[in-house]
C-alpha cells in the first residue's frame, strides 16, 4: 500500500464516530513513566476533596516530623525523643508557663513566632511537667515509625501468606486458613496487649515489643482479604496461559496474579495506618511498651490520667495531643477512602 493510499483511508473532517474511537488526548512523559493505571489513579486522588484536605495534613506532619530537631531542638542530644522536664512537680502548668530548669535552646525561629527571648511552655506542661508541646513534636516521628513499619511488615506477611494459600489451595489453603481462624477469635487489642506485656521484660522498655505485637496479629485481615481476591484472579485466561508455556508458579505469582489482586488489600493497608497509630497510643496509654516520658502521643495522654476530673482548667493537658492524634489518623483515612473510590468505582459517592 502506497503512502497517498494510507492517507486516504484514514477517516478525517468532523467525524464523530471518529472522536469517539481514536483518543486525542496528549499523554505526557510522566504518565509513560509511571503507567495509565498508576496515572489514574494518582489523578484521581488529586481530584478529589476528602484526599486533598488528607494529603494536606499527612504533608503537614511529614514536615513537622522532618523538622523535629528545629522545632524543638532536644535537651539531650544523644536521646532526643525523651520529653524534657522542668521539674518534677504533679501539678501541671499552664499554656506560656516560664521554663524555671533546664530550658531548651532557643532556635532562630522562636523570637519572631514568639515575640519571646526565654522558651516557655507552648503547650503547657503535663505531670511531672513533661512539656507538652515537645511531646507532639517528637510523638510525630514515633507516630510515622510505628504505623509505616508496622503496616509494611503486616501487609508484606498478609500478602505472602494468603497468596500462598490462595494459589496452592488444598490441605495447603486449609492450614493456613485455620491458623488465622483461629488467631480472629482473639479480641485484637487484648492479644497485642498480653503479647507485649510478655515481651517488655525481655527485650525492654521501648517501641519495639509493641511493634512485634502488632505485627504478629495485623497480617491476618490482609491474608484473607488478598486469598479472595486470588481465588478469582488465578483462573483468568492470562495466568492460564502462563502456566501452559511453562511459567513457574513463583514467577505466575508474583508478576501476574498479584499485581492484579492487590489493590483491595494496599486500600486496607492505607486505612490501617491510622488505625496502628491510634492502636500504639491505646498501649502507651496503658503503660505497656515505651519509658515513661518518651515522645508518644499516646505517653502524653497517659499524663492527664490524674487530672480528668479537672480539664475546665487542665484543658491543654488533653486537647494538644489528642487534636494531634485525631487530625493525623483523618489524614489517612481521608486519603484511604479517596484510593478506594478511585479503584473501586461501585464505592463512589458512598463514603
């Protein structure tokens, strides 16, 4: 065929069927890069709303969390995540209480926020007048630690697993999914409790037994969530046919059949951030995990225990941490539903 008969078999002038079957659209380079369906949905969580306003505030605390050092500079460098003490009287102080001992350095900002020379409690202090403010400051760090590690190392087990057991089905699928019947009959929070409660002796008093509880029994929801989701996908043309020219079952696995049954479970995992967040304070709250005075919301909280009966006046006590701990756990959840609307059309309008 010749280069004027291909130009002339090609529909051209106001040709509506045309419009309708031939895209126009310019796809940029950044699009290429990442893929249509990533494009997709990273647009889709841009334009909505509720994930705005969320990836606004995970922005925020993504930079509160990076600029911990600056403002708040730590008294003790070598362990920064301990909350400094400007005494050690029960009685808290108020929001813009002077700092009597062992005061913090100034940073460069401090004066012209302030209009101050001398650091003062910003937020008041707590009992035992651990300072609030550097509480929430470097409770932010502790907050991303615990529920990003947390979330990978549960969905990374919840995915191995139920992939496992989806594909291999048989006296394989029934093992394993007794094994996590078994483990959902236990309350969850009550478990991690005991679970941690028996580590603290052994491996210490920090972030870590918590943690390991955590993981030991947040893998099981992703489990089964991601085995429904093989079940179906594994007898697609497109994973019989890599069987048929020999593809072996780990390669069938993880390139075909995961990739395509995962986006339910990463929707599931980006809601649970803030639910690991909120699960970790519960236990600091409880006493169970970190050293008293360490940077957690959840120790902050712990400190206004004594004092309920008097928030009309030791208001500040509960109010900073906790508005903290709500905004941050809504800026996930808002992204979380955002993504599950994106990817799951039927959802939409629904939350």
């Amino acid at each position: 065929m010749t280069e004027q008969e291909v130009t002339t078999s090609t529909p051209s002038g106001d040709n509506a069927m045309l419009g309708a079957a031939v895209s126009l659209r310019k796809i940029s380079a950044f699009e290429r890069f990442i893929g249509p369906e990533n494009y997709r949905i990273l647009m889709g969580l841009l334009k909505t709303p509720a994930s705005i306003a969320g990836l606004i505030l995970i922005s925020f605390f993504i930079l509160v969390a990076l600029a911990a050092p600056v403002l708040a500079p730590p008294v003790n460098p070598n362990d920064p995540y301990k909350i400094p003490r400007d005494g050690f009287k029960s009685q808290p102080r108020e929001v813009g209480a002077e700092w009597t001992k062992n005061a913090p350095e100034v940073p460069f900002w401090y004066k012209t926020v302030t209009g101050k020379d001398e650091w003062v409690h910003l937020f008041g202090t707590a009992q035992g007048q651990y300072d609030i403010y550097y509480g929430v400051i470097w409770g932010t760090r502790t907050a991303f630690k615990a529920g990003l590690i947390v979330v990978f190392s549960t969905l990374l087990i919840g995915v191995i697993v139920g992939s496992v057991s989806a594909y291999y089905g048989g006296w394989v699928d029934n093992v394993i999914m007794r094994v996590v019947d078994v483990l959902l009959v236990l309350p969850g929070l009550m478990a991690t409790l005991i679970l941690a409660a028996v580590l603290t002796p052994v491996i210490g008093r920090s972030t870590l037994p918590v943690m390991i509880s955590l993981v030991a029994f947040g893998w099981l929801g992703y489990a089964r969530i991601i085995r429904g989701d093989i079940l179906s996908v594994k007898e697609r043309d497109y994973v019989l046919a890599a069987r048929v020219i020999g593809a072996s079952d780990a390669r069938i696995l993880f390139r075909h059949i995961i990739p395509n049954a995962v986006f339910p479970t990463l929707v599931l995992a980006s809601l649970a951030i803030g639910d690991v967040v909120l699960s970790f304070a519960a236990l600091s709250f409880l006493g169970i995990g970190v050293d008293v005075g360490y940077a957690d919301w959840g120790q902050v909280l712990a400190f206004a225990r004594n004092w309920i009966t008097s928030l009309d006046e030791y208001w500040f006590i509960i109010a900073f941490p906790g508005i903290t701990l709500v905004l941050y756990v809504m800026g996930f959840n808002l992204v979380g539903d955002a993504l599950r609307d994106v990817l799951d059309p039927k959802m939409r309008g629904k939350t």
